[in-house]
C-alpha cells in the first residue's frame, strides 16, 4: 500500500511521519504527471503546489478552516487529499474530478471558481460571516503571483488587510503567470525573492499586511513550521512563497508556459522534441494577419490580457513584434481601457480576449471605450456554446457586448469575412468593434470579401427563397445552411438564407421587405437566447404578422455538458429545427 | 478686470506672475463657491484642485500635453482655465458645460469619464500611442485617493510602473473618497503624508514608480517647481500631493462628505444649520428595515461600494451598524465577491449599489456569485431613466443583471413589495437575488404584501380584462396602469394589467393562457429595450399569434436630456402608448 493510499481525508495526512510526507509528495507528483498526461489539464500550477497543499491540510483543519483557492486550477493535490485520491490514480476514474474547486463535489470545495484574482475577496466575506457569528476558524486565501495583476484581487487585498481578525493569504509565487508576467508589482516580488523577503520595499506591508517569506516553497518542514507560526493568527497576514511552476517534471519546469496547461500525451511530445505540426486555424490566421499589420503601420499594437497563447500570439510573435505587442497581466479592466486610450491618441490597438473574460470588462467596453467612441478592435476568441467547464463558458458574449450602445460587433462565417472586417475595423475611426473570431475549423468562401462594413447593419441575403427566412449568425451559418437544404429536400420548402453579419443591429429595410413574401423567421445563434440576437428580431416583428422562431442556448450554467446533449436539449440539431419550423408553418 | 477674465487658455495663464496667479486661484475659488451653490455639483473635490490645477496647466502645454482626470468631477477649475470660464462666471451660461470632461466641449477634455478608477489606463493608451508614433508630449493622469481602491486602477498602475517612458500620476490624496476611505492603502497614504513622504514603506515606489511628494497640495509655488521637476520625466513618476477638500470654503471643510456633492443651495442651507426636514422615502425605508434586521439578526451586514450617502446610509446609522456595515471602498467587484462569500458563510449580506456602478461587477455577479448560487441580496439604486450624465446612467441593469443564469432580478411597484422581497430574500438560502430599488415618490399599496417570493417566476394579475394584456415593469407599473385606464375612458378597451415582478423569468402559464382571450401583449420598462424584459416577451410569443409591443429605452447614451424629451422620443407617454396600442388592433 503505497502512502497515498492511505489518505482519505486531512485526518490521514496528520498521522504520518515527516519522511512520510516526503514520499506522499512523491507519490502525488507522480500521479499527478501520470493522469494530466493522459487526461489533458494543468500541469505545472498543480506540481508546483504539492508540497503547499500537503502542508496546508497538515497545519490546518479543513473544511472547518477555509482554505479559497485562487482560479482553483492548483487544487488538484487539494483534490487527492479531501477524499478524490482515486480521481488520479485509478484512469477509470479520472473523469470523477472538475479541474477546479467545486463545492457539488466535496464539502472541502467551498467556491465553484475559475476565473482569476476572486480569492481573497470570496475568503473576506467567509472571515466576515465567521467574525458576525463568532466563529474561530482560519480562513485562508491561496493565490498565485499571476492572479495579483487582477484589480479583484488588490481590491480584496485592499479590505483583507483591515479586517482586524484571522484572515492568512498565501501568495502562491512561481514568478509566472500563465505566460511571463508583467507588470510594476512582479519587479517587487522578484526583490522579495531576492532579499529573502527581507527588503524595505514590500507591496504587501504598504497594502497593511503582517508578512512571512517562505524561500523554498518545496521545503515541506520549513512550510509546516510557517503554517503553524501564522495558524490562528489574529490579524490579516500574507504568507509569501516562492515556489517552481512544475516542479518535478523537468521538461515542464524548462518550458513553464508550455506546460502550464497541456493536452494528453503532451509530456511524451515535449519530451522526443515532437513539434506539432499545426494545421492552419483562426489563430494562425489572426497572428499572421496582424504581423503584416504592425509590419506595415507603426501603430499598430495587439495587446492580451495574460492569454497569448490561447489566441494563437506564440512566444516567437511576441518577441518579433515588440513594442507592437503588449501583454498587460490578467487586467481585461485595463486591457480594453488602455485600447481606448490607444486609440484615442491615434493608434491601432488591437486586444484578443477569451468570450469568457471579456465579461470581466462590462463597464470598461461601456464607459471607458464605446462612450467614447474610440477605434479600438476586440477579438473574441472561443465564443458559442461548448462543453467547456462552467467557469469558462463562452455563451454570454452576444447578450454582454451586443446591448451596449455605440458598440458595433461583428459576427464572420468565414476566413474571408474575418479578416475583411479585421482589415475594415482596424482602417477605420469612428466605432469600436468587437469581432466575434470564429470558433472551430476554418471556413473559406475561396474568394476575397469586398463588403463594406462600414455601412452597418446591412445583412447579407446569400439565398432567395420564401416563406421561411433563415438568420444564421456567426458560427452557426453553416448549421442555417443544413436546415436550408434539409428544408427544401424534405419539405419542398425552398428558404431564404441570410447571415447577419452585425450582432448589434438590424437591417431594417432588409427585415421589412421580408414581410411580402415570407411568414416565419428563424434564427440560429450559437450563445444564450437570453439578451441575445433572437430576440431583438422577435421584437422587431412583434406587432406584425411575422412568426419568429428563435435558436440558441438556454440561460444556464452548463458544467462539461457534451456537445451532443447541450445542442439536442436546445433543440439545435438540423432534425429539431426542420421539425420546429414545419411545425409552426403547420400551425399558421 | 478680473484676473480670471483675462484666461481663454493655458496660454493667457503663462503669462501671469505668482502673484497674479494667486489671486486667479481666489478669483477662481469664489466663482466656482458661487456657481455650485446655485447649481449644485460636486463641490470639495473642485475646491481642491484650484492651485494644483493652475499650476498643471502653467507648467505643461494641453492640449499637446495630455491630462486624463479621474472621475473627471473635479475638472471644474480645469474647465475654467480651458476656454469655458464664462460656464462659471455668467450664471446665464452654468449650464453650458457638463460636471465632467467631455471631448465635444473642449480639444482639452480627452475622454468623457464618469466613472471611478479609469485615468491611469486611459492615460497609459495615450501614452503607448505616443510612443508608437514617436511623440514627445507629457502625458499625466490626475487621480484622487478615493479612486485607488478600485481594482482598474491598479491594474492601470501596475502597467503604467513598466512603461519605459513618460507617465506622470498626480495622486491628489485629500484622505477623503466620497465619504471615508477604506482599505488598507490608506495606512500607507497617511504614513507617507505624516513622514512628508519619506517612509520606507511606500505603495508606490513597490508598485515600481520613481515618487514625489508635495505636502501642500495648495502652494502655488510648490506646486510648480515640483511639476517643473518631472516635465518631460522619460519614465514613469508619482506625484503624491496632499490637498484638503473643500479648501477655502470652511463648512465644506469641516463637512467633507456632505459637501462631496450638493444640491443648489447647498451652501447656504449648511452654513444657517438648517436640517433639511426628509420626507420617506425609499432611502428611509431601505435604512430602517435593514436596521431592525441587524438587531434582531447578527448575521446580517450591509455593504456599501463606497457610496454610502446616495442609498442613504447616513453617518449615523454607519456608526451605529458597526460590525453590521462595511464599507469597502470604491470596489465594486470586491463587494459582490466578498457579498457572495458572507452568504456562502452563513451571514446575510445586503449589498446596495447604484445601477449605473454595479455594471463595474458585471464578472462577479455571475462567477463569483450566481454560478455559486449565494444567497447574497444586492440592492439596486437609481434603476431607469433619468437625465443624468453620460455617465450616471440607470438604463443598462436590466440587460446586465436579467440575462445571467441563476439570478432572482425583481421590481418591486410598492413600499409594501420592495420590503416583502427584501425579507424574503434575506431569509431565504437558494437563490443570489438582487431588487431594483423603486426610484421616485414612495407608492404604497396600503396594505402588507403576504407574497411568497420563493415561488419564482409568477406574474401578478393586477386587473383582469380582455383583448389587451399590459405588462408593467416595477417603475413603469404606474404608468401601465394609467395606459389601462385610458383605453378603458378612450376607447372602451377594458385590458388586463399585469405586474410582472420577476425580470429573470418568464410566468409561461400566465402568458399562455393570455392567448385564449388576448391578441396583444404590451410590456413597459424602464430601461434599454434591447437585452430587456420586453424582448423575452417577444421571443416567448414570437411563433405564435399573440402580437406584442414593446415599450422602453433605445439603445444610446443620452446626456443631460431631459426626460419629458426622452419619454417623448421612446413613445413613452400614455397617450403614444395608447395611440400604438389602438393602431396595432385596428392592423391586426
């Protein structure tokens, strides 16, 4: 029985040994390499908390003390841990396990979370509710030194510090972000670590913390005794460790970034020097575009907010293009503000954004950018509807972006049309523009687009038919295009097919002339209903005679729903939505 | 002559010798006294930032320079030195500027800004814009201590710290946010004011900024030479100036919040002692049910984005809540996570919040609070239409707070339902609720609500008619109701009124029923149409026979206009609604 094995709780770690400990450490390292190869997931933010996580749940007593963890992608050895050991040794079990804290799968999990700087705010509140009810637990924040560019977490870290009872925030420094960091914050850590702690200059003494250095974060004994030195502390303290993303696997502590996140089997490639020869795909296409841009025009600048890699900007883009990038840490708030101000003074920024953290932004799209109408382009990568984890659904971005004023957002069905509105946003002064890039493999007309996007809101009608319209945005155009043909070839209904092309208004002239000839409307869009392009055009037509039939997603938070059962419960597939559509032409 | 009478622009105040100068800074002092007691605006804030404006505008060159204001509601005396002063010395003119900057008003405003925390990413877009395109200008952001708390500009400083070339931050630290700061910076503000600047433990300097201090926020001279001394920085510097708020005006000085912002008369009314007699409203009401709920429940906390005044959380009731309020600064996110972590504590956070702000938490509302299904209640103040600023406004909760999974969103009509949904939600533990606060008179039903709100999603049947089913939201009830009344006198309509109360669902019942002896569905709301209640309505009847008509805002950022011209322009009067409602039945 290996020691691991014997770990079915907290309670089991507390009775071992310190060189005990020293082999469960291994013993996790090892499934944890084993299963994140096979399985895809984060790799080197989980190696590098083995020996925290063990010593956490050593000192502290969870779940009555509260242990939030950051972004919670580096909670997997918290997992093996609190009773999920089997999710990572057995591989039939590995599916049993979310790759973040999620309080349906444990008591230990307290937050559903995946998105980052939310930790010390969330474990403020659990201090404040301990402190109204007189409780004595240690509430205790883990976060990673990626995480602290986020305005969230310095606005909680700004409140933790005056709490005035316990509240133990570990900062989590591997001196990474998901890429490199970036930011005036990170020189101070780098002279944290340099000083051992010991400087004058600490951004955590000035924000009003008590502070601990840790310099080997993998020093089981020396984080055991730090732990136990700030355990029932009765003031807000910030204990900062310094600890090797990936430790243990040598290939993932050579290429930090690389491994930050990996896709099965990616520790063997890495490892026989496989480079993965990759297809042409919207990220390609995206960065090779913008190279010839900022080649051509000095101002361009293409800014991301700590996700390059996501959206196709490779360390070696980043390194040609120089000042012509940006990378601003995981700050969307500033990201699309500092856009607005580029743009304002004349230059050409354009920021790429994952659907998911656009929506960290609202108020900046609104205030800071469309109030004031400044050229600034944003591409939205990864939108629709997808079996991602609930934390990183890209469902919301059409209801966010596309009800605020000024803003014109833009949804391409093909590579042709994407970079033509990525070439026309970028060329033109008087909007700010989102483009939604489009989500899966590459569509190509063949041919060049010519359209002018200037002239908003002009839908294209691609086919001419009547009696059934068909409005297919974005992703979802070739889904309209297979019910246009199942409609003709099963029902002798020959549709009109259009692609909207404009997610923030209506082609109104185009809308009303539809009226003479056509008695149902359908829309396709790959998003929530809720707030989205459906349900403007049943608006439009409420008062007249013109059925609306509108496809989307539910309002929901769906959690790794498959594909196959998130498109049929939203009556999504062709089938569903020929039957739908004769159903009502049935009934009218 | 006056000294302020001979400024049209920066360049007439070159000209000026110190002595001259001080007496503009009098001049300009007692006008700015004199127009705001007359118009009300923002007073202490202005006051403050007499001298240190002078001296900005005497030592850069603006428009060429570029100066970003936070907030931008201390930008009077700016206002006053860029070619507007007569907005300020001709009471025949006051309302020819707005209470911020504004790029339609003056080359010299480069942004419209009204909400917090925004200049240091703002000003970091020009300057990267600058730098692309080889310009040499200054480019300085003003922001005030209040405005630190808030995450975006940390994330702006955190970026502005590695720039690599001239940025210039005027801190302009008057140890006051709206009312009393909160947070653990604010020991080190005072630590650096107390030690001239000189302590070794400096947020700035950590945050990697070269640093000034000025201890006198209001000495010309000092002011000059320090300005003189980073002109033409080519890196990035704080310039951390102490300045009092309210200065020169003594009851300003001594009443610091009230005198943040005032209503005309404000002055002399303070001055004479006069407690201004207040009639209930939905502030009282708000302050006196929360009161009785944190004496009978120690759990209960009530949290406020530092804007404690506007929901009417007078000093008193501050100070005497003690444990059972927390202001968190101007922090919005932090307020809805920490909201979320209280609830997820067992406390009963009550978060209240003005509309137009809570849309800075748009990310928190759904990841951190409604995909965790806290049940946290967050108040929305100042929800609808309104002829407030560009900035300020309360049209966009709807879409932003109806469209996420998981969210209760009500709109109580009445005293009696607002405190019935707050009790419930504070009693109750499955769902994240937030309550759009009724704005304008108090209506009261004169009878208790014995309502079960836990039964989600039931529309109430006010009035039960035929052929016409009017939907009025929350605000807009009353409205619905006269709309009723008049089809009754006018054309014999005698329609069924509905008070929808839920903004997150759809009573689908209810609305089926409705087509057995209804033909139109009529919604009212008081906000954006597009993203709204209305258009779920329209969705929901879109492919059956029932028509609808929607009533609410367009999408646009209105500015100052008046409401009669706004209702008037969205068919929002009972007599456009009437005379559409009659032309859809005459059509169909």
């Amino acid at each position: 029985m290996t020691v691991l094995e014997k770990i079915n709780s907290p309670a089991d770690l507390k009775r071992l040994s310190m060189a005990e400990l020293t082999v469960l450490a291994e013993e996790m390292r090892a499934a944890l390499i084993r299963k994140v190869d096979m399985t895809g997931g984060h790799m080197g933010p989980n190696l590098g908390m083995i020996e925290a996580t063990i010593a956490l749940h050593y000192v502290f007593d969870a779940p009555s003390d509260k242990i939030v963890f950051d972004v919670s992608h580096q909670s997997y050895p918290h997992k093996m841990l609190t009773g999920r050991r089997e999710a990572f040794t057995n591989p039939e079990k590995y599916g049993s396990v979310s790759g973040y804290t999620n309080p349906a799968e444990s008591p230990y999990d307290l937050f559903t979370i995946g998105h980052t700087a939310t930790s010390v705010s969330l474990a403020c509140g659990l201090a404040k509710a301990r402190d109204l009810q007189g409780g004595k637990e240690n509430v205790i924040a883990v976060i990673g030194d990626g995480s602290l560019s986020g305005g969230e977490a310095y606005e909680g870290l700004n409140n933790a510090a005056v709490l005035g009872s316990n509240m133990i925030i570990v900062v989590n420094d591997n001196d990474m972000s998901i890429a490199a960091n970036h930011g005036g914050l990170y020189h101070n850590l780098k002279l944290l670590r340099e000083t051992n702690g010991q400087a004058d200059c600490n951004f955590f003494k000035a924000m009003g913390f008590d502070y601990r250095y840790i310099d080997d974060g993998h020093d089981l004994e020396n984080l055991i005794a730090v732990f136990r030195s700030v355990q029932n502390i009765n003031h807000p303290v910030v204990v900062h460790m310094h600890t090797i993303k990936g430790k243990g696997l040598a290939v993932a502590e050579r290429n930090k970034e690389q491994f930050h996140w990996i896709v099965p089997g990616g520790v063997e490639a890495a490892e026989s020097g496989q480079v993965p020869v990759m297809a042409e795909d919207y990220n390609s296409i995206t960065r090779d575009f913008l190279t010839r841009k900022y080649r051509e025009d000095h101002r361009v600048v293409v800014i991301s907010p700590a996700t390059p890699g996501a959206t196709g900007l490779t360390p070696a883009f980043r390194e040609q293009a120089g000042i012509h990038y940006a990378d601003v840490g995981i700050a969307e708030e500033h990201a699309v503000a500092f856009s607005s101000g580029i743009a304002a003074g004349g230059g050409k920024p354009v920021m790429m954004v994952l659907s998911s953290f656009i929506q960290r932004a609202y108020d900046q799209l609104s205030q800071d950018l469309a109030l004031n109408r400044n050229p600034a382009t944003i591409l939205v990568f990864w939108g629709g509807l997808s079996g991602a984890d609930a934390t990183h659904l890209g469902s919301f971005d059409i209801p966010l972006i596309s009800n605020i004023p000024n803003m014109v957002y833009l949804a391409p069905t093909t590579k042709e049309e994407y970079l033509a509105m990525l070439d026309w946003s970028m060329s033109q002064t008087e909007h700010p523009v989102a483009i939604r890039v489009p989500f899966g493999d590459v569509v190509s007309s063949g041919r060049p687009d010519t359209t002018n996007y200037g002239l908003l809101n002009r839908f294209k009608v691609m086919e001419k038919g009547k009696d059934v319209a068909i409005l297919g945005l974005g992703n979802f155009f070739g889904l309209a295009h297979t019910v246009c043909q199942r409609l003709a070839d099963e029902a002798g209904i020959r549709a009109t097919l259009i692609n909207p092309v404009y997610m923030t208004g209506l082609d109104r002239d185009l809308l009303n002339e539809l009226k003479a000839d056509h008695r149902l409307v359908v829309t396709l869009e790959d998003g929530q209903l809720d707030g989205g392009f459906g349900e403007k055009i049943a608006r439009f037509y409420g008062h007249s005679d013109m059925k609306v039939l509108t496809f989307g997603g539910r309002k929901e938070f769906t959690d790794r729903m498959p594909e196959s059962v998130l498109y049929e419960r939203n009556h999504l597939t062709p089938e569903q939505i020929v039957s739908d559509i004769q159903s009502v032409l049935k009934r009218g």
